[in-house]
C-alpha cells in the first residue's frame, strides 16, 4: 500500500487543527461506502464530510471504527437538517447522528441550510454551542450561509462559526463572503469544489494550467481551493482518485494563475440560494 499523503493543517478559531483538503461522502453507503471512506482515511484524508440528510452516517461511523487511523486524528463531519431546526429539535437530531455514527462525539457539526422562511437557525445553532459546552461537539459551524445570516448569528449568539460551507468553485469563487469569513476567523468549506455537471474541467485555461505542471486538471482546481484560503471535500469513491484529488501539496499556482482561474466566475452552477433553498 502507498505511503498516506501528509495534509497540511490550519487553525480554527477554536484551536482546532484542520486539514485544508477533505472527503465528501454523499452517495456513498453502506458497505461500498464504508469500503471507500476506509480507504480514503488510507490515503490521508482525515476531514469525513457527512449529514444526516445524506443517509450514509452509518457507513462513514463504521470506517471510523474499522480503521486503524487513530480516532482523534480524524474529524467527523455532520449536519442538521431543516426539520429539525430549533433548540430541542436539534438536541434530538444531534442524539440520532451520534447513535448513526456510533461515535461519542462529533468533531464538526453543521447547520446544513439556514432556511429563513422558517427562522429558527439562531436557535439550533444556541443548541449547538450547548453540545459544544457539553463535549459532544469540538467545533460548531454552518453551511450555505450568507453574510447576512453569519452577522445575525454573531450578534444574537455571541459565537462565531468555525466554519460555514457552502457551494465554491472557480465558476462561483465566493470573494465577497470569503473576505468576510477572513475578517471573522471564519474557515471557508467549499462544496462542489471542482463544478461537477459542469464544464469546468475542460476550460481551455484550466487545461493550459494543468498541462505545464504535469498535474490533471481537477488538481489544479483543488490547489486553487487551497491557495484562495478555502477548504475543499471532493467526493470519490475511487481510491486512484481519492489519492490524485489529495495530492496537490507538491506544486504551487502562481498568483497570476489563481486569479485567472477566479476570473472564470459566472454565478451558481446549482441555483441554491441559501435565501430561498429549503431542505427538510
């Protein structure tokens, strides 16, 4: 078996080291998937992107379980969904992923959509800040979050996410919301962090990119991921892939190349609106 690749870290604002590449998991369950999480964990992938909504904590908690990387190296990823928004509801949700994972605690824990309609994010994210008191929890965050509602959640909480996820790629590099994350500690997650069902991969001028290093193209997008300062989960069930998407420490983009590749930019490839999208 190859030699697991070494993931640089950063800091959270609640101290936590995290690496700067992840795995996302959607799609995959049950065996297959506690099969290619154990084998992203093999290769050195240590953030496991999950949600309850995903269906799938059961098979990313067995790989846990199952794999001989030591437990506090790897951070468990999960997320509450819009039905159970509110402060016991999300107590409640909270004791479902854990019993999904079979794990004593969770590492991350997300609000998956803030669904304003609805208005009760303030109040599960107070619950989560309880679990993290509690220690079931080592950090609390948000996912597909405007400024607006990061603001909202600061002043009325007196907690700053560690991270909020949400949809990033070179089509929709985020500047604006990611300038704000900066100046509030906040680490950038990117989902569909290489655009996929779209064409992003065969720019002409991620293609160039890729050629005169020698690297594919979904390399070069996961290094501008980490060069721009966000953090990307691809998803690959594929141990040659999980190993190619994870190896980008070894080339560095030219600050000219990262800021031609962000001017791709063209808006949302999925046209979830975090104002409007709903998820229960």
């Amino acid at each position: 078996m190859a030699e697991p690749i070494t993931v640089p870290t950063r800091p959270l604002n609640d101290g936590t080291a995290f690496p700067v590449v992840g795995l996302g998991t959607y799609g995959l369950n049950g065996d297959e998937g506690t099969v290619a999480v154990k084998s992203a964990l093999d290769t050195g992938y240590r953030i496991l992107d999950t949600a309850l909504n995903y269906g799938n904590e059961d098979a990313v908690g067995r790989a846990v379980r199952e794999t001989d990387v030591p437990r506090d190296e790897i951070i468990v990823t999960s997320k509450l969904p819009g039905r159970f928004h509110g402060f016991d509801e999300t107590l409640t949700a909270f004791d479902e992923t854990l019993e999904n994972l079979g794990l004593d605690h969770v590492d991350l824990y997300l609000i998956h959509w803030p669904l304003p309609r609805i208005d009760r994010y303030v109040e599960s994210f107070t619950a989560f800040a309880r679990l993290q008191q509690e220690g079931r929890v080592t950090s609390i965050g948000v996912s597909n979050f405007t400024i607006a509602h990061l603001e909202r959640v600061i002043a009325e909480t007196g907690v700053t996410p560690a991270v909020n996820q949400v949809e990033l790629h070179p089509y929709f590099p985020q500047g604006e919301l990611r300038a704000f994350h900066d100046a509030h500690g906040i680490v950038t997650e990117s989902w569909s962090p290489i655009g996929k069902k779209s064409e992003l991969l065969t720019e002409p001028l991620i293609a160039e990119i890729a050629a005169r290093y020698g690297k594919s193209p979904t390399q070069v997008v996961i290094r501008w991921h980490t060069q721009i300062g966000a953090v990307p989960v691809p998803k690959s069930a594929d141990p040659g892939r999980q190993r190619e998407n994870l190896d980008v420490f070894g080339f560095e983009l030219t600050a000219d190349e990262v800021s031609a590749i962000s001017g791709l930019e063209r808006g949302r490839i999925w046209g979830a609106d975090p104002d409007t999208h709903e998820e229960f």
